[in-house]
C-alpha cells in the first residue's frame, strides 16, 4: 500500500501541474504492430530509419530542461462474434503524464524523470456481475508506474536507476532475445505498442567507447506482468480446464487468479536477475553479443491444491525458475533492405510438461536446453512504406514429446514455427496510416492464426483516432489462442498527446 499510495501522490501532482499545458506535435509509433525494434544502423539514415546529420541552419534547439507530457486515450472494443450476452468488450480510459528534468554541464549530464499511467475501464466497471472476480481485478483498473529513474551520463559512462524499459535483441515482432521487461498480454495483438513492455525496477551500468558499447543490468524487481486470469476470456487455460471432464465441473462457479511466485518483492536478492550486452556498431552493421541470469517469464503452472477449491477465488501457482541465457544478434543494411537476426541458447531452461496417458491436467517442470532463433528482413523503399517478415524457431534438446515411450510432452507448442508478416503505408501527407499484421504458430501442423487490420488518422497534431479489426483461428491444437475460436474485435481508439 506504501508503493501505491506514493504512486498516487506523484500521479495527482504531475496531473495537476499539467492542466495549463499547450498542445504540440507529438511522436506517433510508426510500426503499428509488435514491438517497436531497435534502430538500424547509421548508413540507413537515408531509408529514415536513423538521426541523419542535419546543415547547422536546420539544427532543433536544445530541448528545455523541464519537460511536461501528458497522454490521454480513449479505447473501446466491440465483440464481433462472441459466446457473451454484452457485445461491448471495452470502454477504457488511459491517462499517462511525466515530469523530466535534465541539466547539462559540459562532461556531466544529469536527468530525473517520474512516470505513471492510470486506467480505468468502464465496462467493467458497469457490469461487474458479467465478469468473474479475477477479470475484474485484472481488467477494470490499473495503476502503475511508467519510466521513472534517475540518470548521471560522465564522457560515455551512464548509471540509471529506478523503473525502465530496456529493449534486447532486433526483432519488431518475434524475439528471442527481448526478455528483460515484462509485457501487457491481457488483450493479445490488441495492446498498444508503446504501452506493451511494463517498466521494471532496475539499475542500468553503461559504457560507450568508439564503436563498442557495454551495458550491465541489474533487475531488483520479480515482476512477470500482466496477463489474462485462468479462467478469462483471453485465457488460452480456460477452455482446456472447463473441458476437462474431472475438472471441469468443479471450477464451474468458482473463478482462478494468478498467483506468481517469487512474488513482487524488490527486496528479494534470490530473485535478482542480470543481464549483460556488448554491441558493435560498424558501416551500415549492428553487432550483439548478449548473456543473461533470469527467471523464466511465461513460467510453469500448476493446479491449486484440493483444499483451496473451498473458496469461491482460487489462486493457481504459476512458478518462475531460474535459468541462464547466451545470445547473439545483428542487423545489417543493404540498401532498401534490412537483414536482421537472432540466436539464443538457454541452459536449463524450465519447460512445462504434461502426461499423455492421462485424463487429468497434470503439469509439472521439466529442465531442458534450448536453442532458439529468428531471421527477419525489412523492406523500406521510402520514409512512408515498409514492409517485414520475421520467422522465428525453438528447438528443444531431448524433447520428451519426441519420445514414445515416455508419454510426456510439452504443455505449450514452444516448437512450432512462427512466422510474422507486416505492412505500412502512411499517405495524404503523413495523416493517414493503414497497418496490417498476419501471425502464424505452427508450419506444415498449423496451431493456430491471426490477423489484424487498422486505419489511423491525425485528425490534429496531438490527437489521432484509430479503427481497427482483429480475428482469431485456432486449431484443435492446444496453444496461446486456444479457446478464441469466438474472439473477434473491432476497436476503435482515441490518443491525444500534450506535451511542454
């Protein structure tokens, strides 16, 4: 309650220091989908990618060294086809500001920055006696911190501190490298790209030298996000439970949430995580070399135990093990193109498995190494169309599912092939932007397939609305859409950004 009530506190005083600010031009994401990628190299500047050097006349002054941000967003979500009474999905309000401030003296550069973001969705708020208890706590309110930290920046040598968001790897819609902050997966495809990663309490050693820069993170925090309850609507658990004739009627008027453990705790050393990287950059190259010490973030569930199904809200224990990650990726630029890719080794990385011969949904923990992989191209013939294909693969070392005899495979599909493949266009002078994303789980076994299309358009500098749709195929086969064969939404969005 201490966390949250100081939350509160700053929340209330940027919110107020803000209200006589004046609207002014702000930075849209340009991808539309996944997740924002980490910029090419400098010799593809001319592709716009890239800071291209500016003639000393057409130079942006200094930024202030007190900056003001405010963002508020209305989002609302229709049900297309769906097994619910209320086809309103959501009717949410977001509201995010931050204070910076940034002092520069010659070598030694210094900045403080507080962030926090609020939502409250009205939906749920009006109908709660729709929605399972669960849902309810995971969907009609949120409130938490955005990125807030302070920053000392000496001749290339950089400390940061507090809650930040660090991005890993070159993939903009499949990685395997990007694992260090936590995502928003409770509306899957749906959520924001800029709002998807959830800042982390960590503290950030950096140092650039030339070519090569070297970056030490140390994570405090054992936070794995925010994601559907077992029994939700977004929930790929809930028609495998509900289903299950020895389960199912048990969990019929009862309601599960989960419960993570370690739990979030900053104060918890066997829960410290570290992460190190190492990036060259070269003409028109990008380099990584990455290593890491970190809990698992989907983690292994596992059924409550017989006593906790007295109640009516059960918690089911999702645990988060240990394991030890070494990866490598690059970018590189050839022309119109970018070649980009990844490749990870875990050891010991935890795999959650179940048994074959049985009825009952026992699961448990198995420790496998795992190599993983993605190659990804990017085709950006000019500064308003681009085009990308990622596949990405995991290949798991001695996998018990390749086994007869055993009778044990994995829970999760962690082998199928993924394939992403995205458009942009942006037209009538940057205002207008059409997005389409296409995602598929599985190669010639096909798990599952989605796809999502949207418009936006700026209908003033700082406010932009957006509509869009999106559309589920799952298969018999078990996986992250399992369930959704009735998920289809139509949404339309509303962002307006103030910034000082």
């Amino acid at each position: 309650m201490t966390r949250r009530a100081s939350l509160v506190a700053a929340w209330a005083w940027l919110v107020t220091a803000h209200v006589a600010a004046q609207a002014n031009s702000a930075a849209q994401d340009a991808v539309g989908f996944g997740d924002p990628a980490p910029q090419p190299p400098a010799a593809s500047d001319a592709l716009g990618f890239g800071d291209a050097p500016r003639p000393a006349a057409a130079r942006v002054a200094e930024p202030a060294p007190f900056q003001l941000g405010l963002s508020l967003a209305w989002q609302s979500a229709l049900r297309v086809t769906s097994d619910r009474p209320r086809r309103i999905a959501k009717l949410r309000q977001v509201l995010a500001a931050y204070a910076q401030y940034s002092q520069d003296s010659g070598a030694l550069r210094f900045t403080a920055r507080i962030a926090g973001r609020s939502e409250v969705d009205f939906e749920y708020l009006m109908h709660a006696a729709d929605y399972d208890p669960a849902s309810y706590q995971q969907y009609a309110w949120q409130l938490h911190w955005g990125e807030s930290y302070l920053a000392l920046d000496l001749s290339g040598l950089e400390l940061r501190v507090g809650q930040q968001v660090v991005s890993f790897g070159q993939g903009e819609m499949l990685s395997v490298l990007d694992v260090v902050n936590p995502r928003d997966l409770r509306e899957p495809l749906l959520t924001d790209p800029s709002e998807l990663r959830l800042p982390l309490l960590m503290t950030q050693l950096g140092f650039t030298q030339g070519s090569l820069r070297t970056q030490l993170l140390v994570v405090h925090e054992p936070y794995f996000g925010l994601s559907a309850p077992p029994l939700g609507e977004w929930s790929p658990l809930r028609k495998l439970l509900l289903e299950n004739r020895a389960l199912g009627p048990a969990l019929g008027d009862r309601a599960l949430r989960n419960r993570h453990e370690p739990a979030q705790w900053p104060l918890d050393p066997a829960a410290t995580q570290l992460h190190g990287r190492l990036t060259w950059s070269g003409p028109g190259v990008d380099l990584t070399l990455s290593a890491g010490s970190m809990l698992d973030a989907l983690g292994v569930p596992s059924l409550p135990p017989p006593s906790a199904f007295n109640g009516a809200l059960i918690d089911m224990p999702i645990h988060h093990p240990r394991y030890a990650s070494f990866g490598h990726s690059g970018a590189w630029t050839l022309g119109a193109f970018v070649v980009r890719w990844e490749a990870a080794f875990d050891h010991q990385h935890p795999l959650t498995a179940r048994r074959t011969d049985s009825a009952l949904p026992s699961w448990f923990a198995l420790r496998r190494h795992q190599l993983q992989g993605m190659l990804g191209v990017l085709y950006a013939p000019g500064v308003s169309t681009s085009a990308a294909l990622e596949v990405a693969q995991t290949y798991v070392l001695d996998n018990p599912g390749r086994s007869r005899e055993l009778r044990v495979a994995p829970l999760f599909p962690v082998e199928a092939t993924r394939l992403a493949l995205r458009f942009n266009h942006s037209f009538w002078s940057d205002r207008c932007n059409v997005s389409f994303l296409l995602l598929r789980i599985g190669g010639q076994a096909l798990n599952a397939w989605a796809a999502r299309a949207e418009l936006g358009v700026k209908l003033l500098d700082a406010v932009e609305v957006s509509l869009g749709f999106i559309t589920y195929q799952p298969t018999s086969r078990f996986g992250f859409f399992y369930g959704f064969e009735r998920h289809e939404r139509a949404y339309l969005n509303v962002r307006w950004d103030v910034s000082r």
